[in-house]
C-alpha cells in the first residue's frame, strides 16, 4: 500500500487536541501515515478501499478564456451592473491580510445565519483573503484557497445580514459581488486555470441554499461534480464518531 507521508504532503493538520486529522484539497485519496484521520477533496470520482465518498456540485469559470469574454458571461444586472455600481460608490476591494477584521464579520455571519464555524486558524495559515472596504470599514470579505490550477472560494462573509438599512445593504451586496470579480482577476492574472465559487446544492428546498446558487452561478460558470473522500485510522475515533451521532 503507498502511503503519504507528513514530511511529503501537501496538505495541514487541522486544530485538534485529541487527534491528527489532515486534510488534502485539490487531490485524489491516498492513505496518509501517522494520523487518525484524513480527508480529501478532488474532481475525480474514484473507488479507494477504506475511504468513504460524498458526491456535490459546485460551479466553475474555465480562466482560459479572455477576462472580457469571462466579464460578458455575467448576468448582466445582477451581476455586471452591481459591480460597476459599486466601483462607482467607491467601495474598494484588495487582497490583503486583515484577518483580523474579517473574524468578526466571519463570526457574525456564521451565528446570523445558524452556520457551523471552522477553527478560524485553518483560514489565516492557508487561505488568500479578499477585502471590500467602504469609507474604510470593512464590510464584505472572502477567503479562498488556492493550488495550482485551481483556486476555490472556501468561505464568503459580509456584513449584510446585519444591517436593517437598505440602501447599506444594497452597498454590501455590489460589495460581495466586487470580491468574486477580484479573486476572478487575480486568478487569471496569475495563471490560475479554474476558479471554483464553492459548493452549490441544487436539489436543495432550502430557500437559502438556492439563492446561493442562484448567486454563485449568475457569475457564468458551469456546473461540475466535485467529490470529498475521508478515512479514519483511529479505532478511538471512530468510537468518538459513533457516539456523538447516537448522542
């Protein structure tokens, strides 16, 4: 059996206290030595003995394509004119490395909305953050993960939730349109292949779940199968996993 080993692997050890989980994006499963636990995220859909498989969907740009071409196969209200609109206003989106306001708004949004929270490290080690600023207060963020072809919106946070004010919203949504259109450009800039927007549920009847979609998708991509792989080592993880679903 061919294992990978830590000192050869591409991938990082999740925050855990009790057990080494390791995570792989962008790669086929393989057995992966001194951990209890291992997970994987690919394209492809294989059959490797001792790992269990989810099937998603998530949606891609080809970046091969002119940046023009990939800017007109945007829904042109939705999506285009919102852009220009908040270029306008003067909402100004950079990558950066303030993490450490985009915690807070992370944080927030994930409560708001009755979201998981992941141990927000993972984000600052292995993330590109993208920042939408308005009269220099952050308001929309995006943190993505990239290895090369591919780069992945990993998780997108906003203010908007929050606001009760519909002109503020509407300003925070041109700016979360803003920050897909960034990453866009600095992937292409970059040689980056495909851009993923993350994971969409289109058989979903969760009304949340379908505007997402609907948002990711307005940007002109085509819909792929993605796949996640993980296998535990572990007996006494596999223990801990077996009791907290019967708890």
């Amino acid at each position: 059996m061919q294992y990978i080993h830590k000192k050869d692997n591409n991938g990082w050890l999740m925050p855990d206290f009790l057990f080494k989980k390791y995570w792989f994006w962008f790669k086929d499963p393989e057995d992966v030595s001194f951990c209890d636990m291992v997970n994987f995220f690919s394209y492809h859909k294989v059959d490797k003995e001792g790992f269990k498989r989810k099937n998603a969907n998530t949606t891609i740009i080809n970046l091969k394509q002119d940046l023009n071409d990939i800017w007109m196969n945007m829904r042109k209200k939705f999506v285009r004119k919102q852009i220009l609109r908040g270029e306008k206003n003067g909402i100004v989106v950079k990558q950066d490395s303030n993490f450490k306001d985009f915690k807070k708004i992370y944080l927030d949004f994930r409560k708001k909305n009755n979201l998981a929270k992941d141990a927000y490290s993972i984000f600052v080690n292995n993330g590109l953050l993208f920042s939408a600023y308005y009269n220099n207060k952050m308001i929309a963020g995006g943190v993505f993960i990239k290895k090369k072809p591919y780069i992945r919106a990993w998780v997108l946070a906003s203010l908007r939730a929050l606001e009760k004010d519909g002109k503020t919203r509407e300003i925070i949504g041109w700016a979360n349109r803003m920050l897909i259109w960034e990453a866009i450009k600095y992937a292409k800039n970059e040689n980056y292949e495909m851009f993923d927007l993350g994971g969409i549920s289109p058989h979903s009847s969760k009304k949340t779940e379908i505007s997402l979609m609907e948002f990711k998708e307005s940007f002109g991509g085509v819909r792929e199968k993605c796949y996640y792989y993980h296998k535990v080592y572990s007996p006494l993880l596999k223990f801990w996993i077996k009791l907290r679903k019967i708890i």
